[in-house]
C-alpha cells in the first residue's frame, strides 16, 4: 500500500514532504485569553506532525479579523511566543508547519470585537446568514465599508502577521482568500460593489489579494507562500455574476509570485459540511489549466478520492480537514488500511481536550 502516489515524497515551494497528505486549517476555537495559543495546541498539532504540512487554522491578523469565539492572533508579541511553542513542538516531532493568515471583514460579529466595534469589509452588506457568536447564533450585521484611506492599513496587518509568523518560527504562510473573508469579500461582486480601484472590474476586485500577496511573498520570499481559493462556495453568503472569470484571472495573476501552491476547496464543501458527493463548479481541476505551480485540493477526500485526485493529476497535494482532526496519524493508517477514528462534529468548536488532543493514535488502539 505504501507504493500510493498520495504516501509518496515530494517538494512543495521550498520544502521537501515526506508525503503528500496536508492537514487543512482547521478552525478550533481554543486559543487562550489575548487570543494567544496555549500548550494545549501544541499538543494538539505535535500529534498530527507526520502530515506532509500542517496548515494551521485561520489566525487573525488584526483584533478586528476575528471570526469566531476563542480564534488564534498573530498581532501581538504574546502571540507570536504562544505560537513559538506549537512551531517547536512540531518541528520536535519531525513536522513542518504553515500559519493560515486571515481576516474575518464583514463576518466578525460585533459580539466578538471591542465594545461598539462594527466590522469592516468592501462595502456595507451584511452576509445574509447566521454567525456563531459566545451567545450562540446571531444574524450578521451590516458592516462598515473600508475607507480607500484605509486598505493600505490592511496590507500591512497582512505583512506584519508574515513577519510575526517568520518570527514565531513557522515554515511558510498560508493566505486565507477563502470562505467569505475579507479578501474573498473584495474579489466576489456580491460583497464588494465599491466604485474607486478595489471595486468594480475583476482586475479592481482582485487588486487587495494581490497587494497582500506581494507584501507577504516580501517577507517570506519565494516558495513559502500558498493562497487558498474558494470559487464555488456560497458559506457566509458569497457569490460572484461570472466566477470562471472572476477565479481565472486571479489564478492566471498568482503565477507572477512564485508561491508554494494555491489551495482550492472543492465544490462539495460549504463551510466544514460536504453538500454533495460529486459537485459541479470550480476546483483544482479547473485552476490546473491555469495556474502553473503546485495544487493543493481540498474537500471531504477519502483516501482511494484523494490518490485517485493525484493519479489523473488535477492536484499535487491533497488537504485533509476532519479525517486529520479525528486521526492524529492520518498518514500511517493510510500505508496500514487501517480503520479510522470517527470525527465528532460537535467537539469541533468546543473548548478543552475533548475531541481536540483525546483522539487516539494507532498505537494506543493495541494495533
Ligand atoms: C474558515 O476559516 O474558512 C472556516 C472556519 C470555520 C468554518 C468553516 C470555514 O466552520
């Protein structure tokens, strides 16, 4: 079993893998107080090290870029030494890991920003769903548009956050242009209806994630950078009127940066729930044709799903979400056939180590 293309070695950027298994940023919720990692999640990803890469969970770059209850932060110097503890304690175990760099916009629920705060995004449109809040769910409110003063602040939160990454001993930055965050909200034309160069063409609504991979690629240069991409999901309420342009010209326009991959989920996923077994829309297959480096898919992949992904080469890595959540050692009990620990959905954003660092590993099994 070991001769699968997905246990196989391989370089990813800068980096050689050992396999082709990545662990995909997964949204915890288990930061401590000041949004600083805890040793808990160092335990936590140290277990799941024998992933090709780990991509650690969306992380806020500015207080204001929180998304959920209890998410991680790169902006403060006591986040940048929670975190030194998770990179060491994935690099003890032979791991290598990359931080998902993010900002929530328009779907940080005022609940979880400073008193009085409203959230920002391109334009004054709520996300026309529900957001998880301490106080359970509550409707998205309608945020406040970005100044065109003010976007070049948001550039800097992003190179500052890779600068505070590199510092914190990561071994790249993912750049979360995904799911109905900021940076998706300026590239899709449902959120984003400004009228000055943010707005309007697809070149205007791609021009934030550019400007933010440029400065990011400054800090960590080239082969150390991946961008992850969500073209057919509609989780927090996004939609764009033509996303096949939309989404070729900025995987044509990421070619320019010499980034370790681009990371696009799958048609089948909304969020962290599979709508369908076979979805129709934009994935890796689809940015194959476009994008010139490595592809990196994810969405609800099973093992024989993911090798048959990289056998008709429509991908080079495949990201493994709650499969890696539940089994620390996806990778072993992939070579072995072996059985798989269930995940547990309503552990997913809770507290403690219940379903967080109590799943256990084959070995404990008596196997
Ligand atoms: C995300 O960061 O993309 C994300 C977070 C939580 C979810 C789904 C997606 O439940």
């Amino acid at each position: 079993m070991t001769d699968r293309k997905l246990l196989s070695p391989a370089t990813l950027g800068a980096l050689q893998l050992p396999n082709r298994l990545i662990m995909a940023p997964l949204t915890r919720c288990r930061a401590g107080d000041g949004y600083i990692p805890q040793s808990i999640n160092a335990t936590y990803y140290a277990q799941r090290s024998a992933a090709g890469l780990i991509i650690g969970e969306a992380t806020q770059v500015a207080r204001n870029g929180i998304g959920y209850p209890n998410t991680p932060g790169i902006y403060t110097s006591a986040q940048v030494v929670g975190w030194k503890q998770v990179t060491k304690a994935v690099h003890d175990r032979g791991g290598r890991i990359f931080l998902q760099l993010w900002h929530a916009g328009r779907v940080a629920h005022p609940s979880l920003l400073p008193e009085g705060e409203i959230p920002i995004a391109p334009s004054p449109i709520a996300a026309n769903c529900m957001a998880d809040t301490a106080n359970g769910q509550q409707p998205h409110v309608t945020p406040r548009a970005l100044a065109l003063t003010e976007i070049p602040r948001i550039i800097e939160q992003f190179r500052q956050g890779a600068k505070n990454a590199l510092m914190a001993g990561f071994d790249g930055v993912e750049i979360h242009s995904a799911n109905g965050y900021l940076l998706d909200q300026f590239l899709q034309d449902s959120s984003n209806q400004r009228s000055d160069k943010y707005g309007g063409s697809v070149e205007n609504r791609a021009r934030l994630l550019l400007e933010v991979v440029q400065a990011v690629v400054e800090v960590w240069g080239k082969g150390k950078v991946g961008v992850r991409l969500s073209p057919s999901s509609a989780f927090n309420d996004m939609q764009d009127s033509n996303p096949t342009a939309t989404f070729s010209y900025v995987a044509d326009a990421l070619n320019q940066f010499g980034l370790a991959y681009l990371h696009a989920i799958e048609p089948r996923i909304q969020g962290n729930i599979t709508i369908a077994e076979t979805g129709k829309g934009l994935g890796a297959r689809f940015f194959r044709s476009i994008f010139q480096g490595s592809i990196v898919t994810a969405g609800g992949y099973t093992c024989e799903m993911g090798e048959a992904v990289l056998q008709e080469d429509s991908a080079d890595f495949v990201a493994y979400g709650r499969l890696f959540l539940s089994n620390p050692d996806l990778p072993k009990r992939f070579a072995l056939n072996a059985e798989l620990n269930r995940y547990e959905r309503n552990t997913f954003y809770s507290s403690g180590e219940q379903g967080y660092t109590d799943y256990p590993a084959i070995e404990t099994l008596g196997l």
